[in-house]
C-alpha cells in the first residue's frame, strides 16, 4: 500500500466518522427539540417522551430539517402555540450546537 492509498484510506475513515457524529448530534437535537416542544405543547411525562420520539422520526422523512420543522410548526398552529418560525428554527440551531458539543465530548 502506498503513502497515498494510506492516507486516501485515512480520509475516508474520518469522512465516515464524521457523518456518524453529525447523524448522532441530528437524532440528539431532534430528542431535545421534541421535548421542548412537547413543554410548549403542555405535555409531560410519557406523552411528552413520545413526542421527542415522534420529533426523531419525522426527521427520516426526507433530508434536511424541513420535515421536522414542519411537523413541529403543524403540531404548533394545531394547538395554539405562539412561536414564530423564526423561533422555532432558533431554537432548532442552538439545539444543534448543543447536541454537537455533547456528542464531540464523547468521543474523546
């Protein structure tokens, strides 16, 4: 194997860890996200938990962060909730860093 191949091989390994790190922070930002919307929606205990877990699989719909987005923005408009878009896709960001940072920390 030649220097190149072995560090073409070492760049395709990071490549690939840094997908899983970015689909790991995505499904935490997603869980705390749903748990705060749950908050908003007044809901508590189990059905708050569902909820999250509602917010994680909606995500799998297509790629992107506008299925969740939407979803929450429905469920929202739905019950009455005031939060603007501007908020929610804030509050989805500061999520995000968040849930970056956790999942950074476990690596090491």
């Amino acid at each position: 194997m030649t220097t190149f191949d072995k560090r073409e091989e070492g760049f395709e390994r990071k490549y690939v860890l840094d997908e899983e790190l970015q689909f790991k922070a995505n499904a935490r930002r997603n869980k705390m996200l749903g748990l705060w919307a749950a908050e908003k929606l007044g809901l508590s205990g189990d059905a708050a938990e569902d909820y999250a877990n509602s917010i994680v699989a909606a995500d799998f719909e297509e790629a992107g962060d506008d299925d969740v987005f939407r979803k929450i923005r429905r469920d929202f408009d739905a019950k009455n909730v005031q939060q603007s878009d501007h908020q929610i896709r804030r509050t989805m960001d500061e999520l995000l860093q968040k849930a970056t940072e956790q999942v950074r920390s476990q690596v090491k």
